[in-house]
C-alpha cells in the first residue's frame, strides 16, 4: 500500500471513530432529557388528578345522568 492510501485510510478511521462518539454522546443527553420530560409529565398528572378529586370532591359539578338526556 502505498503512503498516500495508508493516510487515507486512516484519516477515514479517526472520522468514523469522531462521528461515532458524538453519536453515543448525543443519545446520552437525548435519553437523559427524555427522563427528566418523562418525570416531569408524572409529576403534571399526579397534579392534574389532585385537581380532579378536589373538583369532584367539591360537590360543585354533577356527574351527567343517562336519564336526562331530554328524551
């Protein structure tokens, strides 16, 4: 082989071996923000099923009747 190819060659491994790692450092963060999104959505419906109890609870809402519905 000759210099020129061998240069080549390995110019294209070290990119191979660049783009790799930045690979698997993008899904690391990319995984790292989904859980924080995906604890943050938890805590959003623990808070929205807080909500509803209370509204429930409040006595301010009736639930529909099937026998009122002006037939």
């Amino acid at each position: 082989m000759s210099a020129e190819l061998i240069g080549i060659l390995a110019v294209g491994a070290t990119l191979l071996v660049g783009l790799g790692s930045l690979v698997l450092v993008l899904q690391a963060r990319t995984d790292k923000r989904l859980d924080l999104l995906e604890a943050e959505l938890r805590r959003l419906g623990e808070r929205v099923a807080r909500l509803e109890g209370l509204i429930e609870g409040s006595g301010l809402f009736r639930p529909a009747d099937a026998t009122a519905s002006g037939d």
